[in-house]
C-alpha cells in the first residue's frame, strides 16, 4: 500500500466565545485538516495546527511521503517518528503529528479495528473530560478594553464562577481548569477560592497561567492556593528549575505541558524532579507514536499522565479518544475546549460531552467522517490534488 495522494485544508474556525489566557485573546484559531489517500482506496484523515509557521511544514512533510506505505509509521517503537522527529523543531514535531495521525486512521482501517487496537488494547468505551474554561466571560467580538477593564474589579470574579457553573451544569464535568490571564496573583486566588466554594470540596479544579507569573510570584500564589485541594498547579512559572522550586514548596502536585514536551526535557524533569503530571498530545510530541512511548516513559517514572486539548477539533478529538481507550490506567480526565466551538469538520458536528464523559466513536480507524461540506465553508487554503 502506498500514498498516493495528499489534501491538506488550512481552515479558520470561529469560537462562540472569546478564550483568554496568559497569551492573550482568541476569537478564532487555525487547523490543517489532512487527507492522505492510498492506491488502494483507503482515506486517512488527521488534523493539526494551522498557523502560518506550520501549515507550510504540513505540505512539505506530506508531500515527502508521497508513494511510502502510511503503515510503516503507525508502530509504537517506529524510528522514523521516534528519532527523526522527536529531536526537530517544536513547529516540524506538530506538524509530523497531524500527518502520522493520518497514517493511523489509515492503519486502523486497514486491520478493520479501531486505533486503540492498534496502540495497546481496547480499555475503556467512554472517557472523562476536563472544561478548560476561558479566564473571563466573553462573546467572541468583545472589545480589548471591555476586557481589560473586567479584570480591574475583583466582583466580576462571581462572573467567572458562574460561567463555570453553567458549563458543569450543561454538560456535567466533574473536573475543570481555569486559564488565567496571569497579571494578578490576588484575583486567580479569588477566582479559585470562589470556583471551590461555588463547585463544592468533591469537584477537582486546576489552575493554569500558562507560565505567566515569575518564580517568587507562582511560588507565593500557589503556596495560598494550597490550602484550596486543587486537583494541581499547571505550568504556573515558565522553565525547568522555575517549576521543581514552586514543587519543592507545596503540598499540590504541579503539572505542565509546556516546559516538558520532547523526550529529552522529560528525562531532565525525571532527573531534577520538576514536576508531578505530565501533559500529553499528538502534536507537540511530534505524533501518536511518540505520545504513546510518552506515555509509557512517564508511567515507568512515576509521573502521571493527562492529555493536553490542542483546540482539537473532531479528528484529533476521535483520536485522542483513541489514545485514551488505549492506556490501560488512566488517572485523570482529558482537557476540551468543545464549549467554545461553533462547527466542525466531522460528519454530526462536534462531539458533545454528557454527564463528564465522551464515548469512544464506534467503527474502524478513528471512527470518524469528514464532512466535506464543512470543510469547505472554513477552507482558507487548500494544498495537494483534488478528490
């Protein structure tokens, strides 16, 4: 089996409510969806970032493997993706992923089984979800300084906890993280404090400034939130040593999927003791093989797992869930920001999370369709032949 054909889709995607963060605001985001078609008629479809850095990658990594059999990157040991990958560029890794992503689905429907098969094992059907709530309330076109002025007054705080509530309510989540803007150690502890008052002791919240704050100020900050049970501290400072001294200081694991996503920085975060929980997706990891041994790297340390949201759409949601189903224990929830979507590019639109949990798509390879249509409305570029 060979590859015989590529498409690849730069698609826009706009948000139904603006997401804030440390990295400011989002109204929309970019995804290369991929196509990947075989003489012999199997399609496999994957999906990752579309920015301007790496969309051109994507061409140039699929285009490479034009007439290579796809099934020769789908093994959990594959050197390919192991060595040539893990090693390269943030940017290549994420772009690989979405190409071998493909080569999965392909593989998948080739053995006539779901991924997860494929990866280790079928071990669950359903998988818990994590809301990773936007900093503050917003529609998608609210002004900059509307926002701005929101986080100048401590009694919006009830704002942020009652969209929080609205999302549990609705879809059920039994875990949350908050996305902090990380200007103000003092409101992300009332924000935190009014989550844990207005969700109860049982709920598990997490806190995530995205490496905003300095090292005296996360290790302060997170030294008051102790006394909150918080699930844990999410990348609250940014380098190696920031994260093992604010790990040293407290009782709450610390986590990250920022400072930890090459094989090289997890066996230094091992050595020195960075960090409690590991964030893992298809992308930064440079594809579902190196997540996979990701995995297994981190489970053989003593580190935990739990799979970083990417802004996935329905591709890389079906195949995340793959992933999931595959890893025989599973400690923690899987992070969505579906709330915030208002299409997709799969057939039924997106995945709808009920009573805290999806189910694992049923079928062969990731389960999923394209909805051609759909794509075809968000496409702002397209790359490759024709189908």
């Amino acid at each position: 089996m060979r590859i015989e054909r590529i498409r690849l889709s730069r698609v826009r995607v706009p948000l139904r409510y603006a997401y804030l963060s440390s990295r400011g605001i989002r109204r929309h985001y970019l995804k290369t969806v991929v196509q990947l078609i075989t003489d012999t008629g199997l399609v496999g479809l994957g999906e990752t970032d579309g920015s301007d850095t790496v969309f051109p990658r994507v061409c140039d990594i699929a285009a490479s493997l034009l007439g290579e059999d796809p099934l020769s990157l789908c093994k959990v040991d594959c050197a390919v993706s192991a060595t040539e990958h893990s090693s390269k560029p943030v940017e290549d890794r994420i772009a690989f992923g979405g190409v071998e992503m493909a080569c999965w689905d392909i593989a998948g429907k080739h053995h006539d089984k779901p991924v997860c098969h494929l990866l280790g094992g079928h071990h669950r059907s359903q998988v818990e979800m994590v809301c990773e709530l936007s900093a503050g309330p917003f529609p998608s076109n609210a002004k900059a300084e509307t926002i701005d002025s929101f986080f100048e007054d401590t009694k919006n705080i009830d704002q942020v906890a009652e969209a929080a509530e609205t999302e549990v309510r609705r879809a059920g989540y039994r875990a949350l993280k908050l996305k902090s803007i990380g200007r103000d150690p003092d409101w992300d502890f009332r924000a935190m404090s009014a989550l844990r008052e207005s969700l109860g002791q049982e709920f598990h919240l997490r806190h995530d400034p995205n490496a905003a704050y300095a090292q005296d100020d996360a290790l302060n900050l997170c030294r008051r939130m102790d006394a909150l049970g918080l699930q844990w501290f999410e990348d609250p400072t940014s380098t190696m040593s920031g994260m093992r001294r604010v790990k040293a200081g407290v009782l709450t694991p610390v986590a990250t999927n920022m400072c930890v996503i090459d094989f090289e920085q997890l066996e230094q975060a091992i050595g020195i003791d960075a960090v409690d929980v590991i964030g893992i997706d298809a992308f930064h990891w440079g594809g579902l093989s190196n997540a996979r041994n990701a995995i297994a790297g981190c489970e053989a340390n003593g580190l935990k797992v739990f799979f970083h949201c990417f802004f996935d759409l329905g591709i890389t949601t079906a195949a995340m869930l793959q992933l999931a189903a595959s890893v025989r224990e599973l400690p923690h929830g899987m992070d969505t920001c579906l709330y915030l979507q208002d299409s997709d590019v799969v057939t039924g639109g997106a995945f709808e999370v009920s009573d805290g949990f999806l189910q694992l798509p049923a079928g062969v390879g990731f389960g999923v369709t394209l909805d051609e249509q759909a794509v075809a409305s968000l496409t702002i570029e397209l790359f490759g032949e024709s189908l």
